[in-house]
C-alpha cells in the first residue's frame, strides 16, 4: 500500500535531517565531562577516551539502514548505491533516497521505509537534543575479579552524575562516590 503525499513530505523532510543528525552524533561521541565526575576522578594517560556508546551506535544504525534501503533501490532500480567515498556518506545515501522516493514510497515497503527512517530520526534527535541519558566510561569496574566497565550516567539536563554502575551488575550509591573515587585512584596507581 502506498503512502500519501502528506507522508511524502514527512519521509523527505526525515530524509533531509538525517545527514545534519548524523554530524551533530558525532559530536556527542565523545560528550564533555561534567565537573562532578571530573572533581572525583584522576584521569591518566593511560585511560581511553570515554565514547558514548549510544551516539556510535546511532550513527552506526542511521549508516546501515539508509544503506540497506538504498541497496534495494538499485537492486529493484537498477541505479548503482553511491559509494563509500565523499559523496557515497550519509549524505549522498539519503540525497539518492531522495531522488528514488517516489519509487520507494509507491513500493509495498513504503510503511516499512517510513517507519525506520522516522525511527532513525527520532532516535538521532533525542540523543542530540539531551533526551537520552549520557554515558561517561570511567575504567573498569573496581570489584575483584570483575572485568566489567564503570560508567556514569547523566539525566538529561543534570551536570551530576545520577548513577554509576558496571555493566555486570555492580552499583554504587551517590553517598558511596567519594569512597569509589579512591577505589578507582588506587586501581590506576598500581
């Protein structure tokens, strides 16, 4: 089933966003620090660069899907994907899907396209916009025998942390920090 010519507009305008989006995740990957962390926590020139794991894999998945979507027109169309080059990005992928919408959108996928292309949208603008909790990676867990990761959790809106936890299941307690910042400064002395 087809769409109509208001969702027309709507997928070209998500189509549109998504090359800015996908530019302003990037800029979240590596989110800046917020004082309260950096106030308990000695960074060292060993420690790795926190990422935000969600701004990667948003770009990721906006990269994938566009591509996927982009690959069945050419393969139903007969028009060649653009390359992996300059104009081959997430920008050209969404300008060929542009030009190809008509197809796309009199195709028995339109719902399907429509549908993940909002989605990509949505989830790109709610974590460049703040709506999606921060992720500060702290190191590895302090816990013995635990090869788990420390991260630090911010609210949107909130410079503090409001949780701090490993990804195997340890958490701590805002009244808990201070004695986890000298755990996590004696873990990096030795």
């Amino acid at each position: 089933m087809a769409l109509k010519a208001p969702h027309r507009n709507t997928v070209k305008d998500d189509l549109t966003r998504l090359p800015g989006l996908y530019q302003d995740c990037f800029h979240a990957i590596a989110p800046r620090r917020s004082p309260a962390i950096v106030a308990t926590r000695v960074r060292t020139s060993r420690d790795p660069d926190p990422f935000d794991d969600e701004a990667v894999e948003v770009r990721r998945h906006i990269d994938d899907v566009l591509r996927s979507w982009a690959g069945l027109v050419a393969e139903r169309g007969g028009s060649p994907v653009p390359g992996p080059d300059r104009d081959g990005g997430v920008g050209g992928l969404a300008a060929f899907l542009t030009a190809h919408l008509d197809w796309l959108m009199d195709s028995t996928a339109a719902a399907e396209f429509a549908e993940e292309v909002a989605a990509l949208r949505g989830r790109a603008e709610r974590l460049v916009n703040g709506s999606a909790p921060a992720r500060h990676h702290l190191g590895g867990c302090v816990e013995a025998s635990c090869d788990g990761r420390l991260t630090a959790r911010t609210s949107p809106g909130r410079l503090a942390a409001s949780q701090i936890g490993c990804d195997r299941g340890h958490s701590w307690p805002p009244r808990e920090w201070l004695l986890l910042s000298a755990r996590i400064e004696r873990r990096e002395a030795s």
